[in-house]
C-alpha cells in the first residue's frame, strides 16, 4: 500500500516578505498548484492514502479560492483517502466551510482518533494540548492514552516539536512540545509527524521512526532544503515499508555566499558572482574565475539543495562576503543590475568588510590623505567603523 506523508503546505501565505505584489500573488497560487499536481501524481502512483499532518493554511483566512479549490480536488480523488490533522496555524475556519466533508476526508480533535484503512494498517492521530476544559492534563497524557495493537501497522499523526533524549527534569510541557521517549514501546511503526518546514528523522524505538517530510515549497530564505513529501510504500503482510523523499517544489530558494576578498571594481563582483552561480547551475565557468572560486562552499551549497541545480525559475539570495581595500569601487546599484534577471527572484545582499592599508596614506599629501589620518589618529573610534568611516569619505570625496 502507498501512503503520502505531507505537512505545511502554509496555503495563503502572505509571501510579501520578499516579494513584490505580483510575484507574491503567483507565488500563492503555486503553491496551491503544487497541491493539486500532488494529488494527480499521487492518483497515477495509485496512492491509497494521503496524510496531511498539520498547517495545511498559513491563516485563520482562508479565501474562498483556496477553500472551495482544496475541498474540491479531495471530493475529484474518491480512490484516496485524506487524513487531515490542523497544525497551530489551522483553525476551524477552513472546515466550517464546506456544508459537508467529503467522504473520503477524515478529521482529528483533541483526544486520540483511530482508523483501520486496511486489514492491519491504521491511522491515529490527536491535536496536542496540555489541558481539557480549562483542566491541566497530567505529564505525558497523550503517550499515556495511545493504545496500539502489536500485530498492526500503525502510523500515528502528530504536529509539533520532537525533543530527543530523556530527562528526569523535563521542563513544562506546552502544547507542541512531542518527547520521542514518552512514545517509545507504544507499538508504533511510523509517526508522520508536521512543524519544522526541513525533512529530518529519527528512531522512536528499535520498531519504529519519526519523520518531517517538511514544507512542501520553500516561502522564505530559511527554507532553502529540498521540499515535497514523503512516499511510504508498506507491505501489509510483511510491515516492511519502504520510504522515499520526494522533491516536489515548483522553484527552489537558494543562499549563495561569494568571497569577494580582493576585488578592486563592481564589474570583477559581478564576475565572480556569475561564475559561482553558472558552477550553481551546472554551467562551465571560465578557467579564470574558476580558480577563485571556492569548491568546497560550492559543494556545501549543492549539498543543502538535495543534489538539484540551479534554474532560471528559482528564487536566490546572493550573500557578497569577504574583505575588500578601502579604495576598491563597489557599486551595489550596478551589481544588482547585473544579476537580477538571472532568476525569478534575485536578492544581493552586501556583508563585507572594508579594510584600510593605512601605511599606503602615511606620505599622502592630499585630502584624501589627510582626511584619513585624522580618521585613524582618532582613539575613540573603533576599528571597524573608522573603515566604514572613512569608506563614505573616500566616496564624497571621489564624487561616487
């Protein structure tokens, strides 16, 4: 049997953070694009079951697009069947919507919820609290209360924060708080577990795992992993289950960090930069610039994205690093010229450091010169912003 496992979808997304307006408004509508292609790849994969494992909406205000368009393609997919679980940002909003659920679409509340999808494969799952009717719930209520058969195949929804390890000390628990150990020797064979936007895993027990599938696309620059969902594919005789991360965005978010040390003029930035990027995509530099690249960052970055390239479509943040002399000329109104039509989004962000040779000015009889000794003779002012300091100088003087 084949199962998807998704979680924080996040649609409606405001997604002005970065974005200007129109591509804010495109990028709302992908993801709720990328929902809809994953149910028809789901329906030829001849997925039995999809789990939706919380933050299925950014906000309690859900347009009637979205409502209508989710409730609408659940109802087209009567061969799957839908178990949704609301995460902190879900509310009752989108539920209350529809007249009726469809049939195929199953719900959870605050105290646990069991369904046999086959002979010997169930589904649990429960929103988390920490307190009923205004009553504080004993510690670890939740493991407490969870009883599962030994000869099923269980699978048990959850959306919050996994804290690994045991302590005897455990601080209070909130309502997100999930403690791994609580839940070990409770029969489970898979937690699917919603809330932390980057796929990650881990073993509850010598029987059984948890796992974050993740965001299913990327809203903002810390979310720069691969993105998509989890595929179980579990054999109902056996319990053997394989389980594949699927990489399913529509774009990517990329962070790219380029040295710049020792650059003298905004072109050469420029340069450097579109070398890095073209290595990024797949695209042979110039020996050149090769050279001063660094392979073992490159490598990192490749790394982080799951092995993809990178694309004309996907959004990238380039982090200019490095230190550069006092006197090189670096315009960032050119640099960003030159680089923001590479991508559907381009961000450039400037992080070096200015650094002044001051020996190169000890005989310099200009204003220049003068100007900044009278800068670095100065003890009340710190290394770092006598450079800063006398950078701005330099250009008023030069008329830059």
């Amino acid at each position: 049997m084949k199962i998807i496992h998704c979680a924080d979808l996040h649609l409606d997304s405001r997604l002005n953070t970065h974005l200007d307006e129109k591509r804010a408004k495109e990028r709302r509508q992908e993801l709720l694009g990328t929902w809809l292609r994953l149910l028809e790849y789901a329906s030829k994969q001849q997925v039995s079951a999809i789990l939706i494992s919380g933050d299925m909406f950014d906000t309690a205000a859900v347009s009637g697009t979205t409502a209508n368009a989710v409730i609408g393609s659940i109802r087209n997919h009567p061969e799957i069947v839908f178990f949704y679980l609301k995460g902190n940002h879900d509310t009752d909003t989108f539920l209350n919507r529809a007249e009726a659920l469809p049939e195929n679409m199953y719900t959870f509340n605050d105290s646990w919820r069991m369904f046999r999808l086959s002979g010997n494969i169930v589904v649990s799952g429960r929103e988390l609290s920490t307190s009923f009717a205004g009553a504080q719930l004993p510690e670890n209520w939740a493991a407490r209360t969870l009883k599962l058969k030994e000869e099923d195949f269980n699978i048990v929804m959850l959306h919050g924060q996994v804290i690994t390890g045991y302590s005897t000390e455990k601080p209070a628990e909130t309502d997100e708080d999930i403690y791994i150990s609580d839940y070990a020797e409770h029969n489970i064979d898979y937690m699917a577990l919603g809330h932390i936007h980057k796929y990650s895993e881990g073993r509850i027990d010598g029987r059984g795992m948890w796992c974050y599938p993740g965001c299913l696309e990327g809203r903002g620059f810390d979310e720069c992993s691969r993105h998509g969902f989890i595929m179980l594919d579990i054999n109902e005789e056996t319990h053997e289950v394989k389980r594949q991360m699927i990489d399913f965005s529509t774009r990517h978010l990329w962070l790219v960090p380029v040295d710049i040390t020792g650059l003298e003029t905004s072109i050469d930035i420029v340069n450097r930069t579109k070398a890095e990027l073209s290595l990024l995509g797949g695209v042979p530099a110039s020996s050149e610039e090769i050279k001063n690249l660094d392979s073992d960052a490159i490598k990192e970055i490749l790394e982080e994205s799951g092995g993809g390239r990178l694309k004309p479509e996907d959004m990238v943040r380039v982090i200019l690093k490095g230190e550069l002399d006092i006197t090189a000329e670096k315009n960032m109104t050119f640099i960003r010229s030159q680089l923001d039509s590479m991508f559907y989004y381009t961000e450039v962000v400037d992080d070096t450091r200015r650094t002044v040779d001051y020996r190169i000015f000890e005989n310099d009889r200009s204003l220049k010169g003068e100007f900044i000794r009278s800068v670095r003779e100065d003890m009340e002012i710190g290394d770092e912003l006598k450079a800063e300091i006398i950078e701005c100088g330099i250009k008023l003087l030069i008329g830059s």
